[in-house]
C-alpha cells in the first residue's frame, strides 16, 4: 500500500514533516513526563527517548537534554524525583523527502512554560 499517496496526498512536506515531528514530541511528553529519574539515571533516560522516538515514521534525529540541575533543587529524601516539562531541552528532526522539520521543546521562564514549537524548516518541497 503508498500510505503516503492514500493518507498524506492531502498536505504538502512541509506540513507532514511538522505533523510527524509533533506527534513525536507530543508521545515524548506524555509518555515520560511523571518518570522516575535522578542524576545518575538522566543520562540513560536521554538515551532511552531519543532511541524510542526515533522508531516513529519520518524522525531523523532526536537530541534530549534533562536538565541536571533542575534535579538537584527538587531532590527529595528518597534520591528521586519525578521528570517534568521544565527540566526538558529538545530537539527532533523529522525529514520528508529532502525537507527536515525541526521541532522543539524547551522551557521558557517568562512563559512558565515548557514550549514546544517549529524552530526551524530546512530544504524545499
């Protein structure tokens, strides 16, 4: 079956590039945020969702930050904490044919915010 012809003759690259790398970005965050993590652990999740993210159709490349200290100032008792938007910097690169969409997450202060928006569109339909 041409998915693409059937599913996706409706949009250009460009839109299908940004839809691919949002859908990422959107399981990246419901399915990690609430995970367990501190310091010596964060490395290792990086790794673990930039691997499972880059299963899904059309991505590329995804680079994930935890933000170390972040889990320092919310360490409890226990040597944990739960992952939140705030300590999350990425980046995921979804690529259509010759177009790459760069889609990103990061925390914005005077948002309050973990954002997630294009950042960037490299190449042409």
């Amino acid at each position: 079956m041409d998915v693409e012809k059937k599913y996706f003759s409706n949009i250009s690259f460009r839109e299908r590039a940004i839809f691919e790398g949002a859908i990422s970005m959107a399981a990246l965050f419901h399915q990690f945020i609430g995970t367990p993590i501190n310091e010596k652990t964060a490395e290792s999740l990086e790794i673990a969702i930039s691997n499972s993210l880059q299963l899904q159709p059309a991505i590329e490349k995804v680079d994930v930050s935890i933000n170390i200290d972040k889990i320092k100032q919310s360490n409890t008792e226990f040597n944990y904490v739960s992952l939140s938007g705030d300590m999350l910097n990425v980046r995921i690169h979804s690529k259509i044919n010759d177009l790459i969409a760069i889609i990103r997450m990061e925390f914005i202060k005077e948002l309050n915010y973990p954002l997630m928006y294009v950042e960037d569109i490299i190449g042409d339909e």
